[in-house]
C-alpha cells in the first residue's frame, strides 16, 4: 500500500468513522477514528480495510457481557459458600455487615466477638487469637483488643482515656468507684 493508500477520511468502517489521517507507521498509513460510543483510537489503514478492527474494543465487551452476563455470588461459578481464606484467617462474604471490607468479606473472628459483644467492632478494637491459631474461632479462644492508647503517660492524660475505656467496656466498675469515693468523703 504505502504512502499512496486512498484518503479514508468520513468514511465509515462498523463502528467506526475516520477522522483524519496521521504521518504514516512502518509504511502503512494510519487513521484516528471515533468509535459510536465516543473512544477515540488510532487504526492502521488495511486493519479498517479488511474488517480486522471493528470497534475501539466495546464491541467485543458487548459481545462478552450478552454471552456471559456477569454473576455474583451464588450464580458466580466460582463461589465457594461466601468462605475464602486470607493469610490463614477464615473470611465470610457478609456486606451487610458494618465491619465488612469493601468487597463484602470480613474475618470470621470479627463476626464471632460482634455476636459476643452484640455490636459491630469499634475503630481501634481488633481481636486477639489467644493460642496464635489464626483459624481457631471458638469464643473462648478470642479477646477484644483495644489498639489506641493515649500520647504521653501524664496523669492528667491517663485519666480521660481510662474514664472512657471504664465507660465503654466496664461500666459497673466505674459506678463502683464512685460509689466507694463518695463513701471517704
């Protein structure tokens, strides 16, 4: 062909209309061309001459999606119960769940301390294997963990932090406390 090759321009190829030629690549000629869903690509001459490049690609997504609708889930052929496992810890497929990840998964040991806790984990708590076995769920093997802690180790910076871990996780013993302060007074 070379640099010789007829002038495409307005033509129009499937999906494709040429908009304009571009210097030539390895003596072929080659055309941008706008795709009917607004893609702009670049075409060599005889791929929009012998109906090899039909359209910037969104025919055959089409073409893919109509054969095999995309399936989550149960329909998905790839589903293993909602289970998977991560680094050794047993993940669940729960979206619903407020301490899911943004796929839907979350830990089963997260799943476990929330029914206990009758809760969703707050930010900064995380849950502790006692035996180092990642997946051994059983209640008796977890414990909450709370990760933050306050900077400095002032008094005055001690107290509030520990007044709202009290609160938090031992209210009752915070009543207590009152309780026998207000008895010395």
């Amino acid at each position: 062909m070379g640099a010789k090759a007829k002038d495409l321009t307005g033509y129009i190829f499937n999906r494709l209309v040429v908009i304009e030629r571009i210097e030539n690549q390895k003596k072929h000629p080659v055309f941008r061309c706008k795709c009917i869903c607004g893609n702009i690509i670049n075409v060599r001459n005889d791929c929009l001459t012998n109906n090899r490049v039909k359209s910037c690609g969104c025919l055959r997504t089409e073409m893919v999606r109509a054969k095999k609708p995309h399936r989550r889930g149960e329909n998905n052929p790839l589903w293993k119960g909602g289970t998977k496992d991560s680094h050794g810890y047993h993940m669940i497929y729960r979206p619903e769940h407020p301490n899911a990840q943004k796929r839907g998964y979350l830990y089963e040991h997260i799943i476990i301390m929330s029914n206990i806790l009758e809760r969703p984990l707050l930010p900064g708590e995380t849950v502790h294997h006692k035996n180092g076995i990642k997946d051994d769920n059983r209640p008796k093997n977890l414990e909450l963990w709370v990760n933050h802690h306050p900077n400095g180790q002032r008094l005055e910076d001690l107290i509030p932090y520990w007044v709202e871990m009290l609160n938090r996780y031992a209210p009752q013993r915070l009543e207590n406390s009152k309780e026998i302060n207000n008895i010395g007074s």
